[in-house]
C-alpha cells in the first residue's frame, strides 16, 4: 500500500511519516529531503533546486518529477509520500509515474491544520539535519537542548522557516496545492483528518492507523 500526506508546511505531515515509518515499516519520499540532500552534496541539481527553495518557492515541477521517476524505479511499494505532489501537474504525473511501475496510490491522507496554529509551529520548529525529525522548541523539546534524541547532531532552523520564506510557502500552498484536496476528495481512499490543530501527533497517528486498515 502506498500513502500521501497532503497538507500545509507545518500540519504535521514530517511527524506523522516518522511515525508511520519507525511502526509500520513504511518508506518516506520526502520531495524536499531528497532535494536538500541534493543540495548539502553540493550537485549541479541541488544547486538549480536551491534557487526556488531558499526562496520558499516551488521548484518547477519538471524537476522535481524527474527526481521522483528516478526514486520510483528502484523503490515503488509501501511508500509515503510527504510533499510530493504539490501541484495539480505533479499529481497527474505522479498517477502516469506509479502506473509504469504497476503500483497505484492507495491513500491520501489530508491533515488539516489551521493557519495561525501552522505559523506558530513553523515559527518554533528545529529540525535534525542528520535523521530529519522535527522538534519543537515549546511543544516537542528534545532531551537535550538543541541536541537530537535520535543521534546526537546539533538540531538546526531550516532556512525556509524564516517568517518572510513562510510567507511565501503558504501562499504556493494555498495557490498550488490546496486544490490537489478537491482532486483527491473524490477518488478512493481519501482521509480527512479534520481540525487536527487541536490534536497532538499522536491522536492524530492513531486517527490515520485506523483509517489504513479499513
Ligand atoms: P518541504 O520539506 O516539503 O517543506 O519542502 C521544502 C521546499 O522544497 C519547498 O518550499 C519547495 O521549495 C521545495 N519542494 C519540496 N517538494 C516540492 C514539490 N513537490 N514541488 C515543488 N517544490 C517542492
């Protein structure tokens, strides 16, 4: 079965794919993991990729889908997808791109979190630049001040989560991504995790645990 994660920066979407990796054996495509990773190896791509990126915009969807198809052909099943589609375009190839690999989307997820509560967490969120598990300096505090539980690195501020960046993120949300939820709302397999700003990561986990084995 393969799952995507549809919703805001911020909604959760990073916690809830650690989740579903560390308890259900699944395998997260995160689009921005993989470009970041693109970029800290100093590649030609990363480098393209870090213009929009460090922007807080969109990288063109030509791109990223081409980083995608290459994921695909090694790895196709029991996939999360987190970030990825982020637009209409995206979301067609991606339905194209699992085809040819006689795979299939299975469920899309949509954790909707409301905008003041997303800017809060944005605004307080430090992340481990090794493992990538978030933190939150208020509400998820690591054991250690600014260190990660998982493997000890120096947990950093990505350099989209300053609030000018921010800005522009949810606005490519709101004009790019949000209608992906009218698409997915009435195919098959589509969850609607309602008002989850008020419920902590692990209500919502167990929310989505059980919608999967319906
Ligand atoms: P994320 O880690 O998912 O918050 O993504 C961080 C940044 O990477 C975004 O603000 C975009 O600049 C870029 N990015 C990640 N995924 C995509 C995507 N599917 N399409 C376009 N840009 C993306």
């Amino acid at each position: 079965m393969n799952i995507m994660l549809l919703g805001a920066p911020g909604s959760g979407k990073g916690t809830q794919a650690e989740k579903l990796v560390g308890r259900l054996g699944y395998t997260q495509v995160s689009t921005g993991d993989l470009m970041r990773k693109q970029i800290a190896d100093q590649t030609a791509l990363g480098a393209e990729c870090g213009k929009y990126m460090n922007e807080g915009k969109l990288v063109p969807d030509q791109i990223v889908n081409a980083i995608v198809k290459d994921y695909l052909e090694t790895n196709h099943e029991k996939l999360i997808f987190d970030g990825f589609p982020r637009t209409l375009e995206q979301a067609l190839e991606l339905e194209k791109m699992l085809a040819e690999v006689n795979s299939k989307m299975d469920k899309v997820i949509y954790i909707d979190v409301a905008q003041d509560v997303i800017l809060k967490r944005i605004s307080g969120r430090i992340i481990c630049p090794v493992c990538k598990v978030s933190y939150h300096v208020e509400t998820r505090k690591p054991l250690v001040e600014g260190i990660c539980d998982n493997d000890g690195a120096t947990l950093i501020r990505r350099p989209d989560d300053a609030p000018e960046k921010v800005a522009v993120r949810l606005a490519a949300y709101e004009a790019d991504t949000k209608p992906l939820i009218d698409f997915y709302s009435n195919k098959p397999g589509f969850i609607h995790i309602e008002e989850a700003s008020e419920l902590d990561g692990e209500t919502v986990y167990q929310m989505i645990e059980k919608e999967l084995v319906k």
